[in-house]
C-alpha cells in the first residue's frame, strides 16, 4: 500500500525529502572520524582559536564557503588527515596553522572523579 505524491509512489514509513534537505544531507554525510580528526570549534574568532587551554595537537583550519572566510580548530594527529577532511567537506581550504594550546593531547578534556567520603 502506498500514496501517490506528484505521479510517484510512496510507501508506508517512507518520508519524501525536499532539494535543500537533500543537499543538507549530503554535506553532513562526512564524518571526521572517518578522518581520525575532531572538530574542537566551528566558525570561531582568531582570540577564542588561540587560546592556550585547547591541546597541542589542534590545528587552525582557514576555509572559504560561499564567500565567507571561517576558521575552525580541529585536532588530529596529522596535518594531511585535516587537509583531507576539510577539501573533501568543503573543496576551498586557504590554509592550516599550528595552534596555540599547550595541554598535552591525552590529558586535554580530563575532568579529575569525585573523591569518595570516608566514613568515621
């Protein structure tokens, strides 16, 4: 059983996607693990991007979409791997820098647990 939208079927359960969902969908689809890259901040200034509490292993990404220069700090353990996401994302990439951050990479997010009461 189905419905008939504009001359096509649409079965049970189905949703119908407009263009800009579609293209919406399309842009998300690449996921930075898949690149072994984490984006730490998206679309930020220059002062938040280097701050020295962000890890040593985050990078300064400047890319152009739609006219609109952004930067971004992403971390991964190569430069090439944040490359690679960024141009296959985006296509324009301007330039990557070094970032600021000096908290070692593994520590970076850390919170310290909750120490226990003692009893008396």
């Amino acid at each position: 059983m189905g419905l008939e939208v504009k001359g096509d079927m649409i079965k049970r359960g189905e949703k119908q996607v407009s263009g800009k969902e579609k293209k919406e969908d399309e842009e998300n689809k690449i996921n930075p693990s898949d690149y072994s890259c984490e984006v730490i901040l998206e679309k930020t200034t220059k002062e938040t991007a280097n701050d020295r509490k962000l890890p040593s292993d985050a990078f300064n990404v400047f890319y152009v979409v739609k006219g609109e220069e952004r930067l971004d700090v992403t971390r991964s353990g190569k430069m090439v791997n944040v490359f690679d996401f960024y141009y296959d994302k985006y296509g324009n990439v301007k330039k990557i820098d070094y970032g600021q951050g000096t908290v070692n990479p593994s520590m970076w997010g850390y919170k310290q647990p909750e120490k226990k009461k003692r009893r008396k």
